[in-house]
C-alpha cells in the first residue's frame, strides 16, 4: 500500500506487519497490524477495531513527529473529554484556523504540530 512517509518526504510502497515486529517488548500489542516503511523503518498503527482494521491510522510519521501528535492529543483530548467543547467543535476550530480539514495523524512536519499545539493552548483560553 502507497503511504506517505514523513521520514522520507514521499509516498511509499508500505509493508503491512504486526506489534510483534514493531513492538517486540509489548505482547499486548503483538497481534495489531502496522505498516511499516522499508525505506527507514518508520510506521503507522491501523484501524484495528474497526470492519478495515488494516487500513493506517494516517501517514507514517517518524519517531519526534509521533511524539509531538502524543503530545498534541494530550492538551487536545481533555478539552473534548471534560466537556469544555464537543469533539466536532474541537477540530471544526482547529480546521477553521488552518484552512484545511484536521487530523492529528495527518500532521506531517514538526513545525505544522507546533502551529497545530499553538492553536489548541488559544483554544483551550491559554
């Protein structure tokens, strides 16, 4: 499956595999698919629990992107789960202010989850 890749900048022709391989020291995680690029071993969960739970959560991001979605769903998730706003008006916010549809896993550079953690501190009133 084509998958863009954030570590190399392009889509590439991503291999489906398990946690077993990308986790090897999570045996809760050993039977979920992934898709891993080839290229430099960056990868992407999947749509496990759903009726295509092989299909990528989003693009393949690398190892300091994956973390700054983590953190980006840290101060972004309490605001909807707390009631402070809806989901849907989360992200109808975050998409207003960007331009474009959101999705954390659609992010691709450092500096977009940089804009993206600086729209959501405004959001949440600091």
């Amino acid at each position: 499956m084509d998958i863009y890749c954030c570590g190399c900048k392009d889509d590439v022709n991503a291999t489906l595999t398990n946690g077993a391989e990308i986790y090897a020291h999570r045996a809760d995680l050993k039977d979920l698919p992934f898709w891993k690029c080839e290229n430099c071993g960056n990868f992407v969960g999947c749509h496990h629990k759903t009726n295509n739970p092989t299909k990528p959560l989003g693009n393949i991001p690398t190892k300091e992107l994956r973390n700054a979605r983590q953190h980006i769903h840290k101060i972004l998730d309490p605001i909807w789960e707390n009631k402070i706003m809806s989901r849907g008006q989360v992200y109808a916010a975050l998409a207003k202010r960007l331009g474009y549809q959101y999705h954390t896993a659609e992010i691709k550079t450092v500096d977009e989850a940089r804009k993206v953690y600086s729209i959501i501190k405004e959001i949440k009133g600091g």
